[in-house]
C-alpha cells in the first residue's frame, strides 16, 4: 500500500514539474509587453532580429531593424497607447509566438508576434498589428 502511494506521488511530480517546464518554454519576455504597453518602439527593438517582418495596417514588408523600430515609434506615437494584453502565447518547435490586444485613444488593435531562438536569444521576427472589429 505504501510504496503505491509514493509511485503516485512521484508521477504527479513528474508531471506537475512536466507541465510547470512547458510554461516556462512558452513564457513570453516581459520587456516585449512592457514595451507594447508604453508604446516604446526603442524597447521594443532590443527584442527585435536584425530583419523583422512587419505587418503594420497599410505596411508590409520586411524592414530592417532600425527602420522597423522607425515605422513603430510612428505607429505609436500617432496612436496614444494606452494598455496592452497578451491574449494567447504559445510555442512550436524553437519558435515561439503571441496574440494581444494593443488599447489606444483611438481604437483597438490584434497584434500578433513571432520569436525565434537566435544564439541562444528568443528575437521576435515577425510582427503584425491589424485593426480589431470586433469590439
């Protein structure tokens, strides 16, 4: 009786520690929301790889860093951010991604990003801020 109850208690450890490492995995850096959330293009570009897709409502195209960072400070500075909330995170293989909902004085955005592990650093590739209809 009493060697099936440690059984029991090992496997759910493995598995609480199991799932507790997937989340670790899929964790989003916070310095990105940060970023969003104060509308802070120069924060927001120590995320970013050296060329970065961006989708920006009337922009697509890929850009490199410094141009990216540019068309970002725009953006937000024509917008008046006022929060940002990630809705969704998750992670495949070495790349991670988010769903969020950027909140300006203007309206609601999706916003949708892509990490990939560069050198051992998850660097977002590719962003895409659409228009949010549903609210």
């Amino acid at each position: 009786m009493k060697s099936k109850n440690i059984i029991t208690v090992l496997v759910l450890l493995f598995f609480g520690f199991s799932v507790v490492s997937a989340q670790e995995q899929t964790k989003i850096p916070d310095g990105i929301s940060i970023a969003f959330k104060a509308g802070n293009a120069t924060e927001l570009a120590k995320y970013m790889n050296s060329t970065v897709e961006l989708l920006l409502l009337d922009k697509e195209d890929f850009y490199k860093k410094n141009v990216a960072e540019s068309i970002l400070r725009d953006f937000f500075g024509a917008q008046k951010i006022k929060d940002f909330n990630i809705r969704h995170q998750g992670a495949r293989n070495e790349a991670q991604y988010a769903i969020g909902t950027l909140t300006t004085e203007k309206g609601y955005y999706r916003v949708y990003f892509l990490l990939k592990k560069i050198d051992g650093k998850q660097l977002i590739h590719q962003i895409r801020i659409e228009t949010e209809d549903e609210r």
